[in-house]
C-alpha cells in the first residue's frame, strides 16, 4: 500500500471532519449586492459553542484570497425558540443546518442586527427574514446606506416585522435571558453601531466588529477550500505551495495581517514592471490565480509582525476601528465598554477570526486602554493582555486617516479620556 503524500493526508482528515453537502446546497444567487469573495456559492460550517445552548454558524468573506470568517451565532431560548445574532447569507445548506435547530427547540422567534454601518452583515437580514417568516426582527439604531440612504423596507426588511432595539434593553421581548449595550457613535454621513449582547444563564458575550482575537491556526471554515491559504502561502508570483499543515498556517497568518493592517510592515510592493514579468513567467496562468498577478513579496518580518499582532490570543480592537473610528468619540466608547465589562461573561464570540475567545470583563476593558490618556493597568495584567499593536505596522492606516481628514471626508480624532 502507497503511504500517503501530505495533500492526501490533508484531504483524508477533512473528509471525516466535514460532511459532505452539494454544492448546489452553497449557492447565494445575489452576491452582487456585495460582490466579495466567495461569490455566489458560500459553503456554511456550524458548531456547537455552549452544548444544546450556542452554536455559530460560519461562512467566509473577503477580497482577493484575504478572507476571513463572517459569523452568525444562535442562541436557544429558555421558553423554546431560536435567537439569531447577524444573519449570514441564507443558503440552501445554511437554512437546513438552522432547521434541524428548529426541530429540535422550535422556531426563529428573534432576528438581531447587531449594526448600523457593516453591509456585510446587514446584506444578509432581508433574505435570512423572509425563510423565517414568524420571526421578530431587531435592528441597531440609525440604519443608513451608501450611496442612497434607503428605507429597510427597500433593502428587503419585512416592514411589518422590523423594529429598532428599545435603548433601554428591559424593554425587549426577550431581556428575562438577554442583556444589550448599544454603541452609537454620529460620524456626520452616517453612524457606527454595535449592539453587545449578553446571555446571561451561559454567560456568554456576543459582540460583532469591537473585539477580536486571531487564531495562529487557518479556521475550519476556510479549510474547506485551502486555495487562498495557498495562494498566500507563496513568496511571489513563481513559487507554487504544496497543499500541508504548514503552508496553510503560513498563509492565513500573512492573510491576517493583510485583513487588519491592509498594508504591514512586512509588505513590499512588487514594482509594476516586475509584476507583470513575473505573471508571464508564473506556473499556473488562469483566472483562478489571477492570471500570475502576484503583486507584493513578504519580508522576513512578516512572522514577527503576526506574533505581535496575535499577542497569544489577547483580545484587541481591529486597527481600523482604533484609528478611524474609536477615537471619534473615546468617552462615549468606554462607557459603552465599562457597561459590557459590568457583565459576568467568561467568553466572547465575534462575528469574524476566532470563533471563541476565553476572556472575562478586564480582559475585554483592558482592549479599549488606547483611547485613554493614562490607561490604568494593574500589577495583574500580563504582559500579553496589555500589548500594544506594532506601530510600524499602524502606519498605512495612520496615513489613510490623514488622508481623509485633509479631504474633508472625516474628522480628526478627539482629544483622549482621562
């Protein structure tokens, strides 16, 4: 008998962790609305988080192999029924793996959109709404849309079902097992909004783009198809990846990078010239590869950078969000967070990288110190939970803020808090 290659080995492991399923079971007919990757077929993975209580269910999401996971997370109720927290797209596969749910603990009787401003999740609500049609919709306060600001009712909300989250959360149907803090922050054309959500008896935390913690491993959802680890994997445009453990965790490290910072450190932009001289002499020529277009190179920093970034699974803010966003209004924002920090929960669950995150309420206050003067960390905080993000690898975003600003198109940040 053959002993098998490293692909094979890779193939065989996923064959038993991963059903089979149809792949007319993973097609999304109206990806054009937010033509990202993967398009019109999205494979949906779900996973038991608290037993018979949590479970995500996760697709991917992302531009030119930087994909990342996008999460939906429903929660059983106490009484029967089903709460969802940011729809994913409604797929075939998708809707099966939430009805045998249904079976089991009874209808979708709550729909959350935990934001104002992320399209990726608020494309989703409107399709996800209509194939439970019993359901309640929540949805953050000051929806907007760009280019047009649009009613919900015209982006596909059931008018009759769709309502915004009281601000006091005692006044929700389901406050007896939930308790939410909104964060509303006016940023002049539109809002940022999340909606942190606490489930009390699993004391579980549900956040949707505030916090996050990368995996040093590729998540199972993107193993599925490990062809952008692979395409991330190679240092430039004439090297071809061998499908193995190691090349895919090579490839979704420099992908995190990629999707936080957008231009690290450790990136070198090849010159056009080059690039295209290379394209010609690439291995593999197609549209699936970008026809050899391989346009920047890694330096050895790379790995330096992603173990900073990492920072052993602490929880942090997303750069973007620490740059852009946050420090519009710092004091607002950690009030927000001193309220989440009041609630007893022993882990969090994001809507995009880690599925699951270990974490307590200091561990989560202690992510939002960049917007204070004098952050006060204690003697107790290690050095992990209290590390910084490289600014080196800051600096693009940095420069893009500046860039804005100078233009007009947003405001300089506000003075910090404390």
């Amino acid at each position: 008998m053959k002993s098998l290659g490293p692909k094979s080995k890779v193939e065989l492991q996923e064959q038993e962790m991963y059903p089979l399923s149809h792949p007319k079971d993973w097609s999304w007919p109206f990806w054009a609305a937010v033509p990202v990757y993967p398009y019109g077929r999205r494979r949906t993975l779900r996973k038991e988080i608290v037993f018979d209580t949590i479970w995500t269910f996760e697709q991917l999401h992302g531009i030119l192999y930087t994909i990342v996971p996008i999460r939906m997370t429903v929660v059983k109720l106490a009484a029967g029924g089903l709460l969802v927290y940011a729809p994913v797209a409604p797929t075939t596969e998708c809707v099966r793996l939430v009805n045998e749910l249904v079976a089991k603990h009874g209808e979708v009787k709550y729909i959350i959109l935990p934001t104002s401003s992320g399209l990726e999740h608020k494309v989703f609500v409107g399709p996800f709404s209509r194939r439970f049609p019993q359901a309640q919709v929540f949805v953050a306060p000051h929806q907007w849309s760009f280019p047009f600001n649009l009613p919900l009712s015209w982006l596909g909300f059931p008018k009759k079902r769709t309502q915004e989250l009281p601000e006091d959360s005692s006044l929700a149907p389901f406050s007896l097992e939930f308790d939410y803090a909104i964060l509303d922050i006016n940023l002049g054309r539109g809002s940022f909004a999340e909606v942190a959500v606490f489930h009390k008896p699993s004391r579980t935390l549900l956040v949707t783009d505030s916090i996050l913690s990368v995996p040093v491993d590729p998540p199972e959802i993107l193993q599925l198809d490990p062809y952008p680890l692979l395409f991330h994997a190679r240092d430039n445009a004439l090297e071809t990846s061998e499908d193995n453990e190691d090349n895919r965790r090579k490839g979704w490290q420099r992908i995190s990078l990629f999707a936080l910072y957008f231009r690290p450190s450790a990136l070198e932009v090849t010159p056009m010239g080059q690039m295209f001289r290379d394209a010609l002499k690439a291995p593999q020529r197609n549209l699936k590869t970008y026809f050899g277009l391989f346009p920047f190179r890694w330096r050895e920093t790379w790995k330096q950078a992603f173990d900073a970034l990492q920072g052993q699974g602490r929880p942090f803010v997303a750069p973007i969000l620490q740059i852009l966003i946050f420090p519009q209004a710092p004091r607002q924002v950690l009030n927000w967070a001193d309220r989440v920090a009041n609630w007893d929960f022993q882990q969090i669950i994001p809507c995009h990288f880690d599925s699951l995150i270990f974490a307590n309420p200091r561990q989560f206050r202690q992510a939002f110190a960049f917007l204070e003067k004098n952050p006060s960390v204690s003697n107790d905080f290690s050095s992990t939970e209290s590390q910084p993000l490289l600014e080196e690898d800051l600096k693009f975003i940095k420069e893009l803020e500046a860039g804005l600003v100078k233009r007009g198109i947003a405001t300089p940040a506000k003075e910090k808090a404390y």
